[in-house]
C-alpha cells in the first residue's frame, strides 16, 4: 500500500494530486507576505515586471514537499507565463535567443564547489534544455561577466546583497545563507534546495499582459537561488548522499526558469510508513516517485537529463518557439 506523504509535511501543503504539482493557495503563509512585499518594491522603482510565483524544491529527507507559492496581487489567478521573443531582453540584438546569466560574486558553494565548478554545472544543465530535439532553444550566455557581480532582484529587495537590475531573461543568483530560506517559509534553509522566481511584464495599468496571444501571460525574468545551508558536490551522487548534485539542481529550477511545473506523485511506501510511525524517521530509501521526472518537487538523486514527462512538458512549451 502506497501512502502519500503529508503527514510530516507543512501545514500549508494543501493536497498533492497524481499530475499536479502541490500549489499552495494564497494565505497567510510567509513566502506569499515575501512575495507580496517583493512587488511593493518593485512598484516603487516603477519597473513595470512583477513577481508572480516561487517555485521550490526540498531535500528528500526533510518531510517538506516542494511547493509553488503564488503572490497575492499578481500571481494568483495562476496562469501560466511563458517568455515571449519579442520580449526577452536581447531581442534586439540577438533574435530569439534567450539568454541566461551565472552571478559571479555567490558562486562557491558549501562542500568545496568554486565558482567556476557552480558555474559548469548551471552552464550544462542549461545546455541540456537548450539542447533537446524537440524544441532547440537558441539560448546564450551573459559573459563574461566581471567578477564579484552580484546578481538577483529579489535578494536585492530583501536585503541579501545583489542588484535591482537584470542581464538576462534568465540568471542564476547564486548560493545564498540559511537566513534567505528561512525567510521563504519557516525553518526553509533546512528544507529547500533552491528556489525559482517568475516575473511577468504588466501594462501601465498593472495588468499582466499577453502581447502574443498565446493565452499565457508575458514572462519578463527568472531568477534562481541556491540554499548554501546544504552541501553540495559535481560528482553524480545517489539517494544515501547528503551532498546535493548541483547540476540536477540547476536542471530542476531552469525547467521552472523555462516554463515547467512540478510533476509526479511523490509516496512512501508501507515499509516507509511503518518506519515513519514507529521511529519518526523518513527513510528516503522508501521513497517512490510516479513518475520519476527531473521536475518531481523532491530531490532523490543524480538526475541530469530529462525523463520523459519533463521532455513531453518541454517541448509543448517550446516546440512553436519563434515561430
Ligand atoms: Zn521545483
């Protein structure tokens, strides 16, 4: 007997449903109030791109399912956004192209990663999305970028360094401290791995806009953190590891950068269950994912390509791009 695993999980968790992802509906949670205090923020810089959703993923052993938390004002009818060529913020110089951009000032991570092996990683795991039969998306790098640039417009709102500007339609912002998660949702820097921010571009009215007509609101930005709480590593490693594989990582939150939900039901079997009971321990050996997908809202293992949901899911979003 497979049971689902919401018994050690968040409150706020609302339900995890075969297909979907686990949604958190707005509420007084603290990632909805930081969401919500990031676009009063930006209202008063009077750029005209909001956030509209975080996604997150969790550590496999924590008993915190990943989540998508959508912002009050902007994000909550849930619609889907998707980046619009015309849009991206190279468009004129490169058509089509979207770009991506790696913060070099946050870029060691705990476990001996320097920059430079962060960066490989992020910069392979763009390569895979970029580089799927389906859809190849014309996809370039910002660089080189000096050092010690610090990226990322949330983290910059909040008070964690970085910029309130951007270089990219999509940037990875870096490995931040356990105080930045723990402001995503209680305890967050024990749990989360890394977090994904969607914006999306409103119109002078602030009403999100579809430029395109393509039934998905204009997405304006991504930007992605890293929880430096864990640890982390570059060799492939499995389910028994603590070390966190930076590629699949990176792999899991451009798939949100591009476009993808979390995907799969995530269970713990009857031997699991027992365990869990009886001696308050979550085995993640009895973890089972249906199916298993790099978009699943919990890390297990080394996963760096995509299986074939992630596939299917990629390519519906991208397969007319530019088209
Ligand atoms: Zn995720």
């Amino acid at each position: 007997m497979k049971r689902l695993l919401l018994c050690a999980c968040s409150a706020a968790v609302v339900g995890l449903a075969a297909h979907a992802e686990v949604r958190i509906a707005a509420g007084p949670s603290l990632a909805v109030s930081q969401l919500d205090a990031v676009n009063v923020a930006l209202a008063g810089r009077g750029v005209h791109y909001r956030v509209a959703k975080m996604d997150y993923i969790t550590a496999p052993g924590s008993g915190h399912f990943g989540a998508t938390v959508f912002s009050k004002d902007v994000g909550n009818r849930q619609l889907d956004s998707r980046f619009v060529p015309d849009l991206l913020v190279y468009a004129s110089s490169n058509p089509g192209v979207l770009s991506y951009a790696i913060d070099t000032a946050e870029g060691v991570a705990h476990g001996g990663l320097s920059g430079a092996d962060t960066s490989g990683a992020i910069s392979r795991a763009m390569g895979t999305w970029a580089a799927q039969t389906c859809a190849p998306i014309p996809m370039g790098q910002v660089a080189p970028l000096p050092p010690g640039l610090d990226l990322g417009i949330v983290q910059n709102i909040l008070g964690f360094g970085g910029a309130p500007f951007y270089l990219a339609d999509v940037t990875h912002a870096g490995w931040l401290p356990a105080a930045f998660f723990d402001a995503i949702e209680t305890n967050g820097s024990q749990f989360i791995l890394g977090v994904t921010y969607t914006f999306i571009w409103e119109d002078a009215d602030g009403n999100p806009v579809d430029t395109n007509g393509d039934h998905k609101i204009d997405a304006a930005l991504a930007e992605t953190y890293y929880n430096n709480a864990f640890q982390w590593t570059n060799q492939a490693v499995d389910f028994t590891s603590p070390l966190v594989d930076v590629e699949t990582i990176a792999l899991h939150e451009s798939g949100h950068a591009l476009g993808q939900d979390h995907f799969g039901q995530i269970s713990l079997d009857g031997k699991g269950t027992q365990i869990l009971q009886q001696q308050h321990v979550l085995d993640v050996s009895h973890l089972h994912f249906s199916p298993r997908a790099v978009m699943n809202a919990i890390y297990w293992d080394t996963q760096r390509a995509p299986l074939g949901t992630d596939q299917a899911a990629h390519c519906a979003i991208w397969g007319t791009w530019g088209q």
